[in-house]
C-alpha cells in the first residue's frame, strides 16, 4: 500500500470515527433531553395534583363551614389520627346537628389522645350526651342541665329543660326534683306553680313507692 492510500485509509478511519462519536453524541444528547423532558412533564403533573388537591380540600372546607353533614364528618376523619384536635372540631360541628356519628367522634378522639384535646366539662357534656342516646336518662339529665346552665356548650336553656323533662318522664328522679324547683323559682320568668307541683307530686308518688318495697 502506497503513502498516498495509507493517508486516505487513515483519513477515513478518522472521518469514520467523527461521524460515529458525533452519532453518539447526539444519541446521548436526545437522551438527556428527552429525560429533561420527562423530568419537567412528571413535576407539571405533581404541581397539578397538588392543586387540584388543594382546590378540592379548600372546596370541602366551604361546603362544611356551611353546615354540610357528610363533609364535616369526613374531614373530622380525616384528621382523627393525625391532628386530633382538628378532628374533633369537626365532629362537634356535625355533632351539633345533633349526628351520633358526630358526637361518637368526639368521645372517641378525646379517649384516644393522651393529652387534653377540648377542656373536660366539653368532654363530659358530650360524653353525657352519647350516654344519653344509648338510653341512660341519668346521663340525659345532666346532658340537660349543662345544655341549661351552658357547662361545656353554649346554653340552651330550652332545649336542657327538654331533656331534662324527658329524663324526669323517664323516672329520673334527679330530673323531677330539678323541675320541682325550676318551676317555683322567682328566678324564672316563666314560673308556673302547677308545674311545680306536678313534679312534686310524682317525685313524692316514686319515693313512697320506693319506701313501700
């Protein structure tokens, strides 16, 4: 092989050699844009999940600051494990509407959590109440009186007088005697001294039954 076709030889070599190592560059080079590319579109993606979890959380939110049942009680679930305090402002918000399942998350966060999750006469009212759904009409009566005197809740005075009156129905006697003297008191407005004795009569009517045993 003469000089002339040894320098082509080589020179081809070396052309051939640029063209495959360019090849490959540009084979790299796609590849990391295309990963860039990817890269990019995958935090798009997240950033749009995150939003429009956010827009679905703070929809939520609204719709339970207006008194939606369901949504209060879902985001009181939310949090029961994580932000228990959070939890049990929504369970009261549905409790408040008078929802067992509202009033079941209360007693069950604050008996769950170590420490003081909402101050102890809102904890007892709310543990008198669940009692008082399952039947104990001493539990309904002291539900009523802090409902009355605002113990724990914001007062409600007709509304304790109602349960009151539906424990004292029931035979509680704590109940009548409550009634006996709410009803002769000067301090209410609405004294009625028939209702008075009404509920004397039928807490003497139990205790003579009781004596007679």
């Amino acid at each position: 092989m003469d000089t002339v076709t040894e320098i082509i030889a080589t020179v081809g070599s070396i052309f051939a050699f640029m063209l495959v190592f360019l090849g490959v560059a540009k084979w790299l080079s796609g590849r990391t844009a295309r990963a860039e590319k990817r890269r990019q579109y995958s935090e798009q993606q997240a950033h749009l999940a995150k939003a429009e979890r956010v827009r679905i959380h703070k929809e939520k939110v609204a719709l339970a600051d207006n008194g939606h049942l369901a949504k209060q009680l879902e985001l009181a679930r939310e949090n029961e494990l994580s932000h228990p305090k959070e939890s049990v402002y929504w369970f009261e918000k549905a409790a408040l509407q008078e929802s067992r399942d509202g009033i079941e998350g209360i007693v069950r966060v604050c008996e769950r959590s170590s420490g003081d999750v909402v101050p102890q006469d809102k904890y007892r009212y709310w543990r008198s109440a669940l009692d008082a759904l399952n039947g104990d009409e001493q539990a309904e009566y002291e539900q009523g009186v802090a409902l009355f005197e605002g113990f724990g809740i914001r007062s409600n005075m007709d509304k304790g007088l109602q349960l009151i009156e539906h424990a004292a129905n029931k035979r509680c006697v704590r109940a009548q005697m409550f009634l006996a003297d709410w009803y002769k008191s000067p301090e209410n407005p609405l004294a009625d001294q028939d209702k008075a004795k009404m509920w004397k009569s039928m807490l003497e009517h139990i205790e003579l039954n009781d004596n007679s045993k």
